[in-house]
C-alpha cells in the first residue's frame, strides 16, 4: 500500500492535482476566516453558487472554455451577488438570511438554465462544463497550476498588505470608520478578494460545496487559537491539508469525487477541533467540570472534618470514616478520602482520618471564605442571614486569593459571622 | 404549442409543489431561518441515497420519513454546534450542510449503478418525468402519476396544519416570550415547522431538485412579503407567486429547450424583482415617499 | 397582606456569570410598583425571570402565592419595544387578539366577545382608529400602546412591563400611567420596569431598586431615599462583578448542587 502511494505521488499527474487543490484550498480558508470573523461565511456561499451564470456566460461570450473568460465572468456574477444581496437588504424590509437565499437561489437557477441550454446546442466544446458544479480539481494541470499559484500569491499579498485592515473592519467596523480608516474601500477589496477565492476555489470543489472550504477550515481554526494572525495560519493550513487528503483519495480510488471528499476531510478536522481543542474545545471543557466538581467534592470533605474538630478545638484529631459520613452528603466519600490521602491532605490509621497541616490550613481557608461571604452578602448586600449559606457554599470554592485578600480589607477582619461562628485567620 | 396530458400534470404537480414550499417557506422567512431552510435542503441528500438503497424505490413513506428524520436532525445539530461547541451561527449552518451534502455525493458515487439517482437528478430535479411515473395499486388499477398524489397529499397536510395551527404558529413567530409566557411551547412549533420543512424538501427535492428547492421557499415568500403587511395575505399571495412562476417557468423552459427547475427558479427571481420594484407599498419606486405616521 | 409576588433567594446567570444575586422581596397586590436601576443591573432579567421566561440559577418565584404554571391566565407581560420585530404582517388588532389566546387557547374559538374585548383595549389606549394598521406604521407611543392593549385584553390580574416608556412621548407616558392607576384602582397589580429617577416618584406606590442584588424594596416613600439610591446607582460593588466575572471564566456553578446540569 505504502509503496503504490510513494508511486503516486512520484507521478506528475498526481503532483499538480495535489498541488493544485492545495493552492485552492489554502488561499479559499485564508479569505474565509475574514468572511467567518465578519459573519459573513454564508455570504460565501451565495457568492459561490452565483458564479455558476458568469461561468456560462463566460462560455457564451468566448465559444470556447477559455479560462480567462470563464473566470471574468463568474467574478462578475459572484461580485453581483454580493452587492444584490446589500441593495435588497437596505431598500426594502427584507432581512438579510432572506436576502442571501434569494439571491443565492435564483442565480444558481438562472445558472442551470443557460448551462442546460449551452449543453442542449451539442456544441463539442461545452463538454466538461458541468465540472464546475461539482469541481474538477482531478483534472488540473501544468497551466492551472500556473494560474492558480498567480491568484494565490496575490490573495496572499494583499491579505499581508490589508492585514490589520481586515482584522479591524471584522472587530469594530465603527471603530475602523473613527479612526479614517476608507471602510467603503477596504470592504471593496476584502469583497473583491473573497469573491476571487470562491471564483478560484470552485474549481476544486465546484459551487455546491465552496462554502465549506470557504468557513470549515476557519471555523476549525478558531478552537485552536485567539489571535487573527494565528488563525489565518492554522486555517490556510487545515484548508491545504484537506486539498491533499481530498486529491490522494482521488487518486488511490478514481470513482471517488475529489471535492466532496475535501469538504469532509475538511468537516472532520472541524469536529475533531471542536471536541479536543484545548480550552474551547467540548471535551476540555467537559472535564474542566469534572475537575471543578471533584475539587469541590474534596474541599467539601476537608470542611467537614474542619467543622468536626471546631467544637473542642482538636482539629487533627482522628476520626472514623462513619463519622465523616454522618456528616457529609457525598455519595462516595471512600473514594474522596483516598485523592485526598494522595494529595497529602489527610493521614490514615487503619479506619481513622485525621487532617493533615496542610490539610487543616485549607480546610480553615475554606470555612474562612465561607463565613467571610456570609458576613458580605448581610452587611453588603442586605440579604437575610438565613438565605446567605448556599451562595457562600459555592463562592467558598472560588476565590482566588487576591479577592479573598480584598474580601478581608472591605470587612475588616472581622471575627464572627452573622450566625456568630468564629470567622478563623491563619496564624503568622 | 398546444399544452397536452402531460403538460397539464407537470404543471398541477409543479404547483401543488410550489405551495407546499410557499407555506412553509414564508413561516421561514419570519422567522429569520431562511438559510436554515436552504441547509435542510442540501442536507436530505445523505438521507435520500440511504432511504434510496434500503428500500429501493422513491416516494416511499419509508424514504420520506427517512429524510424528515435527517433534516430534524440537521436543525438539532446546527443548534448543537452553535449551544454545545459555542459556534457562531452562520458558521454551524455552513458547516453541517456542506458536510452533509458532500457525504451524500460521495455516497452517491460509491453506489453508482445501485441506485436509480444521479447528480443531475441531485442539481435539476426530474420534474418533467412526472407523467411517466404512474401508480399502479395491487390490483391493477392505474392511479396516475404517483408525485402528483404524493404532493397532493402533502399540500392538504399542510394546508391543514397551517389552519389549525395558525394562532401558535403567528405568535411563536412573532413573538415567542410572550408565546412562552401564556403556556404555548415554542420548541415544539420550532420542531413541528422544520419537520414539515424536511418532509417538503425531501418530496419536492427529486421534482426540482436540492438548491432549486430553495428558491421555492424562498423567492414567493420574498415577493409576498413586499406586497402585503397582512399574515394571512401574505400566506396567499406567496402560493400565488409560487404557483404564476411555476406556469411562467414551464412556458421558458419549453420555449428556450431548457432546465425546467432552473426556469421556475428564474421566474421566481423575476417576480421577486418586479415586486420589489413596484409593489405599491414597499416597492423601490414608491418607497422614499412613505414615512410612518407620527402623533 | 396580600402579596402578587414572591421572589425566594433568586440567583440568576448568564453563562455562569450571576447577573441577580440572591434576590429576596414580596411585593404587595393592588399596586403599582416599579423597578428602577441602573443599566445592566437585571431588570428585565427579573421580569422575565418571574415570567419563567429564563431559568432561575436558584430560588423561586410564587405568583398569588402559587407557581406561574397555576396562575398563567391572570399574568400579562409586555416585552421590550426592541425585542419585536416591527416588519412583521400583522395589524394592530391582530396583536390585541392575541391577548385572548391565554383565555381560548391556541385552538379554540375566537368569539364575537372575545374581539369586543380586544377591540375594547384598543379604546382605551386610543389605538381603535388604527385597528387595521399595520405595527411598523405606528408612532413609538402607539406601539407601545398596542402591546399595552393586548394586555388589557388579555385582562390578567398581574402586569409586568418591560421599560413601557422607552421611545414613547410625553403624551402616551401620562395617558398610559393614568390608565395604570386606573387599573390599580379596579385591584390590578402592575409591575414596571423604568429608567427615569425623576418620574419614579410621582408615579409608583411601590419600589423595588435593584443592582444586580436588591437594594430596597417598600413602599415608595420610605425607599426612595438619597441613601438608597445612592447604592443603587453609586457604582457596583467591584468585590461582587469580580466574582461574578470569575464565575463566568472558570464556568462555575452558581449552586453546588447546579454542577451537572447544563
């Protein structure tokens, strides 16, 4: 297996497909991640399918599938999307989801008829045509490659050029409008650019699907990181990785269609950010929740054994676990004594407990903070004593320890609660 | 050219489509889910080929409630994306049905010669097959073209649901916390509305194919809108539109030899500009001389 | 006495982040009450609270001393004037028909008292003359009178309203706060959101002033004092938005027992 892929990549065919999809793919997400932050991505698509006229316009006008006037045309009819879609949504009480299915729709319709119509004239140079539809990244060649790493390297340059442009009129359009920035023009060329690589990404993917190598690796891009140079980094990137993956699949089965499989090689790298992402990923930040709820549960443990040592003043002193039980509403406290133990928190004696001094001391902060809230919520915010437990039961797990020095100042140490507990302070 | 049989049955089951998707389509488009509408649309295709290969022929109830399923299915998982994983908006609709189209494609490719269904049949719909199609019962008598009952059917469904269902349907669009705060569940109408928009695509997707599909949802509702500021009319005049775009289409594509799906498209984008130009109350024409009325 | 509203210990927020704390009042039937304070102290969030239209962290609410479930019918609600769209195909009787849909429900039918009724509303906001109009052609004043009359159509025994005055003029304010007292009078309870300090006074029996925590609640005299409302808009407590801003960033619970939901 391994050896028929080094076979395919060693072919030239397979090289400018390859390279090709690649060019497509990673200058559509760079253009697409400003569409994403301006959210505009589906914008892109009604762009994407508006092209489809121009194409056959294109043809009609120069006979032949002339690259040069395919592509004139399908920008002209993709830039007229564009600006269709604002006329309508600012003379007329039509709201702009409407505005872009409409326009998306009926230019894609009008698209089929005179693709239908040019196909019906059995005219021998028509014949491929259609590939538009559906891309033709399979059958890219030495003179694509030339045109595609042209338009590529221009997207390229003007996105380093406009960079902080862009970036501005995605974030705060008014903002960029105080500053002098000519939003009117730098909308223009973020248009005319996007339109650019939707008008050059079709022909990887094809209409149907250019949304997605527009937004997908963008989207994916976004879990991974907050800053905009990065993103546009990661995107192009992810958008390269699909172009390739989408052209040796291809490949290694030739009855499969190359854009359909570099929207979903693209749509898995977009759900495989979405779940593992650190930070703003789905799982990370499932099991920041767990954590959160164990430490919870742990602290909840140490507090228990804390308040059972505060009558008689003998905090590490011994106790059975049934005691701690009696005492703690958890459903399995065998198993929090145990991470605790781990931790250094605790000491065991056969079947008795007991804190440890590190223990005793965040057990004693815990119930500080606790009592501490308390005491705020009553003298600051005029809640009744009895309704101010639960909220100090989660804020006693929370506070870091600049707000808990701050909570301190604004009570000024004070030594009992409003339920006249003893609020205790560590000793220095 | 003298209309036949068969132009006569294409157009009623043309129509009959239209209104189905003018119905749903403008209860879309207040509701602000037009793109929604159009992500549905694309997304069935997976569910068609599935239902397609199971159970080996089209119309079926099996097939239809197949691709509703996956449409539900479609509109949960945008939300999902959008609650769950905290995507924008826009992005996790572009995302889910572009993936699920492309699975859908290559699914159909991978079966190629397994299933009566083609990427033309995808793009074009096969509106003018509609004659040839006929349904025969068990027993041998000839019913006539079997999408002509089907959508039929669905047209009466539909009018029914409107009619019963008016009042929650106008008040959890138009305003769903007041909706909420009187007891009516504005989750279920959401479900119920884009479950009637799944079935509609899915029966009107093999007639006119997915993107067109769009442009019946949306165009008439889109020329109704500028017309009227009355509900009901609105409802009215957007299966209307429907309906005079798809005689207008079918007249454009015989005369021009053309797709049929993508001539009532076109028409409807033609209707759609005319109102928007003339309509007497919101038109381009008449519209700077109108100001709201001040006391 | 009787109370309209109970509000138990209401803790609610935002994607973790409280934006109520432990609110705790009783407000008294047969009144007009206002809530005032500052922006972004959770007005709204309290009305809509109340109406159930966003979930409680923790607390509870109790409307003529039962849940909201029992008692839907006789509450009415006002939402805020930017929250509908004003494109939207219906008329000005189409909105106060809706006021008795709480009482035929979504089914039944709509009888020829049941639109004397509304149209009845519409007469008391002044709004019948525009019956047939359609809501984005109307004035501020008139829409905000409209949605007042689908109210009164409604005819609840509990009004919450959602900042009625914003964008309405002078005019439409006076005639509205007369209509209100007039409802007060017939034993009505009314429940308003409002911004503006100077008019407060004059106009409510009953204040409630409110920044992110309650800072007094009774009878107007006796709450609207320089002291209060000193606490009310003097700034927030930095000590409690920086809990609550680390609360949204670590997404933790507002209760011990909320960590698994959501």
């Amino acid at each position: 297996m391994s050896a028929s892929y080094f076979f395919l990549l060693s072919d030239p065919n397979v090289q400018y497909v390859a390279l090709g999809a690649m060019l497509l793919t990673g200058s559509s997400a760079l253009m697409g991640t400003f569409a994403l932050l301006s959210k505009k991505s589906l914008v892109g698509d009604a762009i994407a399918h508006a092209v489809l006229p121009g194409v056959c316009l294109g043809f009609i006008l120069a006979g032949t599938k002339e690259p040069l006037w395919i592509l004139a045309g399908a920008f002209l009819t993709g830039a007229l999307s564009v600006y269709l879609i604002d006329f309508i949504v600012h003379n007329s009480h039509i709201k702009e989801d409407t505005a872009i299915g409409l326009v998306l729709s009926v230019m894609f319709g009008a698209g089929i008829v005179l693709l239908t119509a040019i196909q019906k004239t059995g005219n021998a140079a028509q014949s491929g045509l259609d590939q538009y539809l559906f891309g033709r990244a399979a059958a890219i060649n030495r003179q694509d490659l030339l045109v595609f790493g042209t338009t590529s390297v221009l997207i390229m340059a003007l996105v380093i050029v406009f960079f902080r442009s862009f970036t501005l009129l995605a974030f705060d359009r008014h903002f960029a409008h105080a500053l002098g920035f000519n939003v009117k023009f730098i909308q223009f060329i973020q248009t005319t650019l996007i339109v650019l690589a939707v008008v050059i990404g079709i022909q990887a993917v094809g209409v149907v699907l250019m949304a997605a190598i527009l937004i997908t690796p963008a989207a994916a891009a976004r879990y991974w990181c907050n800053s905009v140079k990065t993103m546009l980094w990661l995107s192009s990137a992810f958008g390269m990785i699909s172009g390739l993956c989408g052209a040796l699949i291809s490949y290694a089965a030739p009855a499969m269609p190359t854009g359909p499989w570099i929207v979903v090689v693209a749509s898995v790298i977009a759900f495989v950010s979405l779940l593992v992402a650190p930070e703003k990923g789905m799982l990370s930040r499932s099991l920041r929740q767990r954590r959160l709820q164990q430490t919870i549960a742990q602290e909840n443990l140490l507090k228990t054994l804390y308040k059972l040592g505060e009558k008689n003043e003998d905090f590490l002193h011994e106790r059975t676990a049934q005691e701690i039980m009696r005492n703690l509403k958890s459903a399995r406290p065998q198993k929090l004594l145990r991470q605790l133990l781990k931790q250094g928190y605790v000491e065991r004696n056969n079947n008795h407990w007991k804190l440890t001094e590190a223990g005793y001391l965040r057990a004693q902060r815990i119930v500080k903070i606790h009592r501490l809230w308390e005491l705020y919520l009553t003298t600051y915010m005029n809640i009744a004593p009895d309704h101010v437990h639960d909220d100090a039961e989660t804020i006693e797990h929370l506070l870091t320890p600049e707000l808990e020095k701050e909570l301190e100042r604004q009570l000024g140490y004070p030594s009992t609660d409003p339920h006249q507990s003893q609020i205790p302070y560590r000793k220095t | 050219m003298p209309i036949g049989y068969e132009d006569i049955t294409i157009l009623i089951t043309g129509t009959l489509i239209a209104i189905c998707c003018a119905l749903t389509g403008s209860l879309l488009m207040l509701r602000r889910m037009a793109l929604a509408g159009d992500a549905i649309a694309h997304a069935v295709l997976p569910g068609i080929v599935i239902a397609f290969l199971l159970s080996g022929s089209r119309s079926s109830p099996f097939m239809i409630a197949g691709a509703a399923a996956i449409g539900l299915f479609t509109t949960f998982s945008i939300e999902m994306l959008q609650k769950k994983a905290r995507l924008q908006n826009d992005a996790s609709i572009g995302l889910t049905f572009t993936f699920l189209f492309a699975t859908g494609i290559i699914l159909l490719s991978m079966l190629a010669g397994q299933v009566d269904l083609d990427q033309d049949c995808v793009l074009y719909g096969e509106l003018a097959y509609v004659p040839l199609d006929v349904w025969i019962t068990p027993s041998g008598t000839v019913m006539g073209p079997r999408a002509l009952w089907v959508t039929a059917v669905l047209c009466l469904l539909l009018l029914a649901l409107i009619i019963v269902a008016r009042r929650p349907l106008l008040l959890t669009t138009f305003d769903p916390a007041y909706a909420s705060a009187i007891g009516v569940s504005v989750p279920f109408y959401h479900y119920l509305l884009m479950g009637s928009v799944s079935v509609t695509t899915v029966v009107s997707f093999e007639l006119v194919g997915a993107i067109l599909v769009v442009a019946l949802l949306i165009a008439p509702a889109a020329t109704a809108y500028m017309l009227t500021d009355n509900f009901r009319m609105l409802l009215v005049l957007a299966c209307l539109a429907g309906a005079v775009a798809v005689a207008a289409g079918y007249a454009m594509a015989a005369t021009l030899d053309t797709s049929i799906a993508g001539s009532i498209a076109t028409a409807n984008g033609l209707l759609f500009m005319l109102a928007f130009i003339f309509s007497p109350q919101h038109g381009l024409l008449f519209r700077k001389k109108r100001k709201p009325v001040i006391h | 006495m009787d109370y309209a509203i109970e509000i138990h210990d209401l803790t609610v927020a935002f994607d973790r982040k409280p934006v109520l704390w432990n609110i705790d009042a009783h407000l008294p039937a047969g009144k007009l009450i206002g809530i005032l304070g500052p922006n972004g102290a959770g007005k709204s969030t309290l009305i809509k609270t109340i109406m159930g239209l966003i979930p409680a962290g923790s607390g509870y609410v109790k409307i003529f001393g039962q849940p909201l479930k029992e008692v839907r019918k006789r509450v009415s609600y006002v939402p805020q004037r930017e929250t509908i769209d004003w494109d939207f195909p219906v008329s000005v009787m189409d909105v106060a028909l809706m006021g008795r849909y709480a009482h035929t429900g979504m089914f039944g039918k709509l009888r020829r008292a049941d639109r004397d009724i509304a149209l009845d509303a519409l007469r008391k906001v002044g709004m019948e003359a525009f019956a047939n109009r359609q809501i984005g052609r109307l004035s501020g004043g008139q829409q905000q009178r409209t949605f007042l009359a689908r109210a009164l159509a409604q005819r609840a025994d509990l009004y919450l309203m959602d900042e009625p005055f914003a964008g309405v003029d002078a005019a439409t304010e006076k005639a509205v706060i007369t209509l209100l007292r007039e409802m007060t009078t017939q034993g009505k309870t009314v429940l308003v959101v409002h911004h503006n300090l100077q008019s407060a006074r004059q106009y409510f029996d009953h204040l409630l002033l409110l920044n992110t925590r309650l800072v007094a609640c009774g009878p107007a005299p006796e709450v609207f004092t320089p002291d209060n409302l000193r606490d009310t808009y003097g700034g927030n407590l930095t000590l409690l938005t920086d809990v609550a801003n680390l609360m949204h960033q670590e997404q933790h619970p507002v209760r011990e027992n909320k960590l698994q939901q959501e």
